[in-house]
C-alpha cells in the first residue's frame, strides 16, 4: 500500500545519510566487478568511476506534463522501480548502438545515436519508455498510475513497449518459473523457420534476456549470493532489478560482499527538449561515487537482465550460464533448457498489444502531489 510521503521523507532522509557511509570505494585488493568489466580500485579507479559515470542514470522527476492529463506530474514515491527498469533498458540499447565500451563525456560531443538513445526516455508522452508510458502500459498488467511495481512486471512493461519501438528493434523476452527456454528464445526471433537453430542467421535482434527470480522467502538466500555475482561477471550482463521492500535500485556490479548500484531516489525537474534537438543530459549521469550496499541486505525479489546483441552472443551466454552458474552451485537460481516444457502453454511471441488511453486511473491513496521536495519521498521502507 501507498504511505503518506511526509510522513515517510525522514526515512529516506536517513538511507541517504548511511549511504554516505559507504560511498566512497573500499581501499581493497579485491576486483570490482561493473557489468561484465573487472576493475581494480588500487590501479584504475579512473576507468572504473568512467564506467560507471557513462551509465545512464533515471531519477525521479517533477513538473512534467499530467500522465494520462490529468494525473500526475511527478513520479516521485512511487516510480523507483520504473526508473530502473528504464536504466536497465537504457544499458542495453547503449550497448546495442554505442558499444559496452562507449565512455561519456561531460565537455559533450556525444554521438547521435546517443541523444537518439536518450530521447526515448525524457519525461513526456511521445517518449517510447517515458514513465507516462510505462506507467500507462502497466494498467494492462493491473497496476493503476501511480501504484508501485515489482521487478516482473516493469520487465513485462518492457517487453510490450519494444513491440513499439522501430528504431532499436529490440527483443525484450522475460522468462517465467525460472526457466530459460532455449527453443523459445528461436521461436521468439524466426517463429517461421524450424525452433531448433542449425545455422546462423542474419536477421537476429538485439536481446534484452530479464529473469525474474525470488531468491529466498523474506531474504536472500545465502545459497544464491555467490550465483549472483557470478551474473555481474558475464560480458552479456546488462545488471539486476531489485532492492528492498518498495525501495528499487539498479545493480551494476559488486566488490567483496557489497553490491553497487545507482540509485533512483533523488527528484530532478524534468528536462525540456525538442524532438530532433541535443539533449542537457548533465542530470543524467550520477557523477558521485557509486553506491553500495551488503547483499545479505537484498530483497529476495530480483530481476537479472542480459544483453544479447547477436546470435553468437546469446551461444555463449549458455554457455557461460552452463560453466559458471548452473555446474558450479548446488543450489540454481534458474534453469537454462533446451526444449520447451511439454506441461507448459504454447510459447507465444508477443505482438503489438492494443492500446487503450482511459486516462490516468490515478490511484486516490497518491493522488496529492506536494510542492517543497522535502514532501516529496518514498514508499514503505
């Protein structure tokens, strides 16, 4: 349930306090793990706080026009989840057009396809995954505007909304009862041709591989952790959706016991930009050092995510799941198949659904939006 956010601003307050404790990067031997990239912080700092500084970087943002029109101008206290389901999405299209290892500049001179990139998430209804958009595709998946998401379904808002999207041409498939079906996955790209893939093929589209898991009951489970990070070591890692109780970050990687991530709760004005025109996209890299927190202290309810730009990508992230995953631990947190389970319903792959604009069906319990930022806060912590 949605809580007064006056009432819950001091404990974000106070989050944000103990994050500083643990802001500034450990002085330690051991490897920094950011997407599939390894850093040491004793011998390149530089290049690991570049890295994670390129990261595109969704918060929660206020005066943007009324979602729907007559909802809400702001998503703050209950858009966490959908900020990061943007960054997820955000890293992989960057990796789809710019590179994994594409760097920002803050003197500019960004490539086109990086305003391009960045034109699809500004806070605006004709934005493809702009949060009036996410937030309106959700009421399909019974969320009203303004109610807070869980990590499957922002990953099911996803995989509908890149049915829209012609310039990326990305696949978003989200798998279900932790389970990879390989032969889907070949459905989902040539649903014409044989499932089993006996050759390459050109017409592969970039992929957005999200694994929704519950890795414990109430907390994670020690078993899953060192899986887990695993999962940040892969070069296809694209990072994890999670956090704690109605309380969403974006995990990027993972030094010792601690993960890293960027953190959505900080409310900026949103940005005006004219299509076809550069974006002022200073607010949209976090330029502090990155954050951590201890994965003993991660919400069972995660979503992996992977990017998969071509067929051969895809090969060996099986592969590599299959080595380093799923032989080395007793205990899985998904299974990697083959076949399609014979029990399950026929794989289906997603078409454009149809879209019905009924306005905001803005929930009453967030209906009051408050002026001073400080009334501004969060859900449940």
């Amino acid at each position: 349930p949605l809580c007064d956010p006056r009432v819950l601003a001091k404990y974000e307050n106070q989050i944000n306090v103990f994050s500083e404790f643990l802001e500034d990067l450990p002085d330690t031997d051991e490897p920094v793990w950011v997407l599939g990239e390894c850093y040491s912080v004793k011998t390149e700092k530089t290049e690991l706080l570049s890295d994670v500084h390129s990261r595109l970087w969704f918060t929660y943002r206020k005066k943007f026009s009324p979602i729907g029109g007559t909802g809400p101008s702001s998503d703050t206290g209950w858009g966490c989840m959908l900020r990061c389901g943007q960054m997820i999405l955000a890293q992989a299209l960057v990796c789809s057009q710019l590179g994994r290892a594409w760097r920002w500049r803050a003197e500019g001179g960004q490539p086109e396809e990086y305003h391009r990139i960045l034109h699809c998430f500004l806070d605006r209804k004709d934005s493809c995954y702009s949060v009036h958009q996410m937030a309106q595709m959700g009421v399909g998946e019974g969320k009203s505007v303004g109610e807070w998401y869980g990590p499957n379904t922002v990953a099911q808002v996803l995989k509908k909304l890149a049915l829209f999207d012609d310039w990326n041409s990305l696949a978003v498939y989200v798998s279900m009862d932790n389970t990879v079906v390989i032969e889907d996955i070949s459905t989902f790209f040539f649903p014409s041709l044989d499932a089993k893939r006996t050759q390459s093929r050109s017409d592969w589209r970039p992929l957005l591989l999200v694994i929704p898991l519950r890795l414990g009951i109430n907390h994670i489970n020690p078993v899953y952790i060192q899986a887990l990070k695993e999962c940040f070591k892969i070069p296809q890692s694209c990072g994890v959706l999670g956090g704690k109780p109605n309380l969403a970050y974006y995990f990027i990687g993972f030094v010792g016991e601690e993960l890293i991530y960027l953190d959505p709760h900080t409310t900026q004005s949103a940005v005006e930009s004219e299509a076809g025109s550069g974006v002022d996209d200073q607010s949209y890299h976090c330029l502090r050092s990155p954050r951590r927190m201890k994965i003993t202290n991660l919400d069972p309810s995660v979503a992996l995510g992977f990017f998969c730009k071509s067929e051969g990508d895809f090969d060996s992230w099986c592969n590599l799941v299959q080595q380093e995953i799923q032989m080395k631990r007793n205990l899985r947190m998904f299974e990697l198949v083959e076949n399609h389970p014979p029990h399950w319903p026929p794989f289906v792959p997603p078409t454009k659904p149809e879209v019905q604009t009924t306005g905001a069906e803005f929930i009453e319990s967030s209906d009051k939006l408050f002026e001073s930022e400080e009334e501004f806060e969060i859900l449940n912590v």
